[in-house]
C-alpha cells in the first residue's frame, strides 16, 4: 500500500508541473488508475 502512495504522490506532484493541458489530463488519467489499484488492494486486504 505504501509504494501505490507514493506513486500518487509522484504523480500528484508531477501533475502541477505540466505546463500542457493534455500533459496534466494524462497524468490525471494515470493518477485515477493508481488510485483505483490502490483501492482494489485496500478491498481485498478488508477480506482477510
């Protein structure tokens, strides 16, 4: 779970860095998918 954090962070971090309008829709795109990893890993470990 912590290394899909930080790759939210990163990707939070990178996203106000793009001077591009599409750059930052990209890196939203990329930013959901993590977040959606990471709460598919947070379901299975609530399973257990």
């Amino acid at each position: 779970m912590a290394v899909q954090q930080e790759k939210a962070r990163q990707l939070i971090d990178g996203m106000s860095r793009f001077p591009q309008t599409e750059n930052a829709v990209q890196a939203s795109e990329n930013l959901g998918g993590v977040l959606d990893s990471a709460n598919h890993n947070y379901q299975v470990l609530c399973r257990r």
